[in-house]
C-alpha cells in the first residue's frame, strides 16, 4: 500500500469517526418512515437476522440543507433541478429497494425520483450523461464496476467533480449470489478499493447488486460493512434497447404506476446517453422531483484488496502511457478465453431476486491483479 494511500485510509477514519460525533445534532429528521438514528437494526429490516456482527449505530435517513445543491438552475429556470438532498448513515447496514424488504424505510415521497447509474464509467456514454444532467441541474448516483473504474479512472474523476454520488458494483460484474463465500468477498471488496483508488478519495457505501443478484448470505455481508444496498423501482431497460424513445416510454410508463422512485439506468448504454436529456424535461412537465442521496461517511476499504487495486491501476496507468493514442474507455487486452462464464447483462428481469444467468465459478484462482482475463464488458458492450 503507498503511502498516500495510508493517508487516505487515515483520512476516511477521521472523516467517519467526525460524522458519527455531528450525527443527529447536525442533521434534520425528516420525519418519513424511516427507522430512528438509534433504534436497534432489528426493528424496521422486515427479515431474519444474521448475527455474527455488531450494531453499534442504528441506521438513519435524513434530509441535509444543501443550497449549493438545490437552489437551483440559475441559467436555465425551466430546468428540472434537484428538490432535495437526503443523507444516509448506513453505519448499521441498511437496504432500500422493494427486491429486499417488504417494508423497506421509505425515504421517497409521491413524486419524488432517485436516479442511478450502473455498471460505468465509460467515457463515451458517462460524459454525455453528466452533461445532460448537468443542463438540468440533476445530482445522480453512480455504481461503478471496479475493473471499468481502473480502466478509465478520469471519467470517474469527473463524476465525482460534478457533485454525484458514486457507490459499488463489485469488481467485475459477477453475481454474488453464485459465488461462494470467499470469492464474493473479493468481488465486493476488490470492487470497492478499485473504485476508491480510481476516485483517489472516499466513495460512498452505497452498493449494488449485479443483476440484483443477492443472497441472505451476501446481503448480510456487505451490511456488515457498514453499506447501504440499494435496489430499484423503476428499471428503464436500456439494455434491452438502442432506442431513446423506448428508454423513455419504459421509465415513464412504471412511473404511472409506482409515482415515485429509484430509477436503474446504465452509464454504458447509448439508449440511456441518447434519451435523458428528454426525460428530465417530461420529469419536470410531469412534476416530479429529483431527490439527490449521499452518504454520511465515506465507505472503509481493507488494506489488502487496496494493494491489489492499487498494482491494477498503476499497470493500468503504465499501458496507458505505452499506448497514447489508446485514448479509450475500456482497452482491456483480450488475453484469452474467459473462464468465469459470460452471463448477459443485466439478466433479462432486472426486478427478478434470482439471477436468470449466473456466472460459473471460476475453474482456477483469479490474478485479481490483471483484469485482462476477465473480458465481460468487451462482450456485453461490443467494444474492441
Ligand atoms: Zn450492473
């Protein structure tokens, strides 16, 4: 681990152990239903309890007073802008999204939208996102895949430079679900230092799910870090289609029903880059309102997966330097045939708890440290 890299960990820790000491004096409850800061986890999580960890600090869900945020769009005041700014302390482990909980702490009021981006960043489609929601004045979240993040570490930069949230995808899209215990730790956790080194500073703990794939097994897991798992309500399927128009009638034609919600997007996706700019102008003609989330303190990275992310970057950054004119997004070599299964992305029922198409175990261990082997999103997204 560089030393820079301590600093950061040290950073994180105090920036942690600040938001715990400012939590509930700081923050203004809102009110919703929402579990008390301090109530104990098992009151509001709607399951069974996985024991084996502490819970310290109850979760707790409350809006922030962000004028910077909020005040709106000052060239343009027809823009949809952002309504509010709601901050998560997911200190506890905590989950959003009716895949997980019956009755999950419902933070959104009717009309109100969260939106999310998965599975980025790629320059060619994230960029043309971040300007359109920029001319709108739209905060969005971002759960960035670990090897895209290595791969392109400025488009991530620039994600977080325009004000977004950006949370965790693991670390190559592989479905948790289908991997035994030490294996989907890696993914998570590799996927978590590969987009903080990328970053260079503290993300979110906000994570989730490939294919929204999760098991109690895992969920448990990644609550135990101190994340909140987020799932969706509102599921655009750009996947499925090159079409704006058609990413456009899918997300407003669920919004007719669920009026409010987290909408699941996919920063590598033209249908998504080509149909926002549209959407937020029938959002706002629609009157619904953007609501912005982050996360109280930044997510804890384990010094060991650290190291590894850190050697695929530095390799990264080496290629990249070798190779100038290779001014792409995702130029992973291809270096042979990929052994962990190539499940097409998302599975074709993104709201589906089980996955449609899980990914093999792998047949040998992994070399987490050269991310060539693994070539998913060279299929997925067709680039070459
Ligand atoms: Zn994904």
């Amino acid at each position: 681990m560089s030393a820079s890299r301590c600093t950061w960990l040290a950073l994180a820790f105090a920036a942690v152990a600040g938001a715990m000491l400012v939590s509930g004096n700081v923050r203004a409850e809102t009110g919703f239903d929402v579990p008390h800061p301090h109530a104990p986890h098992g009151t509001h999580d709607g399951g069974g309890h996985d024991g084996g960890y502490a819970l310290s600090v109850g979760p707790a869900v409350a809006t922030v007073d962000r004028p910077d945020i909020t005040s709106g769009c000052h060239a343009r005041p027809d823009a949809l802008g952002t309504s509010r700014v709601v901050e998560i302390d997911a200190t506890g482990g905590l989950e959003f999204g009716e895949q997980y909980l019956k009755d999950e702490p419902k933070f959104l009021e009717p009309g109100e939208v969260v939106l999310t981006f998965d599975d980025g960043p790629s320059r060619r489609y994230t960029v043309p996102i971040l300007n359109a929601l920029d001319a709108d004045c739209v905060k969005a979240t971002f759960f960035s895949v670990g090897r895209m993040a290595i791969s392109d570490p400025a488009t991530l930069r620039e994600v977080v430079r325009r004000g977004h949230t950006v949370g965790t995808h693991t670390w190559s899209h592989k479905n948790l679900a289908s991997l035994g215990d030490a294996a989907m730790k890696r993914e998570f956790e590799l996927g978590l230092s590969a987009v903080a080194a990328a970053v260079g500073g503290p993300v979110a703990p906000f994570f989730r799910f490939p294919y929204l794939g999760h098991s109690k097994a895992t969920r448990d897991y990644i609550k135990s870090r101190g994340f909140g798992i987020f799932g969706i309500h509102v599921d655009s399927k750009d996947f499925r289609t090159k079409s704006p128009g058609i990413v456009l009638r899918n997300v407003l034609a669920q919004l007719d029903r669920t009026k409010k919600g987290i909408l699941l997007f996919h920063d590598i996706q033209p249908s998504t880059a080509g149909a926002l700019a549209s959407l937020l102008a029938e959002l706002k003609a629609r009157g619904y309102r953007v609501v912005h989330i982050e996360s109280a303190h930044p997510a804890i990275t384990l010094p060991e997966y650290d190291a590894i992310a850190e050697k695929a970057l530095a390799s990264k950054s080496a290629a990249a330097a070798k190779a100038p004119l290779a001014d792409r997004a995702a130029t992973w070599p291809i270096s042979g045939p990929d052994e962990h299964g190539s499940a097409p992305h998302p599975a074709p029922s993104a709201r589906a708890s089980k996955p449609a198409a899980p990914a093999s175990h792998p047949a040998k261990p992994h070399d987490w440290a050269n991310p060539g082997n693994d070539p998913w999103q060279l299929r997925s997204f067709g680039w070459d």
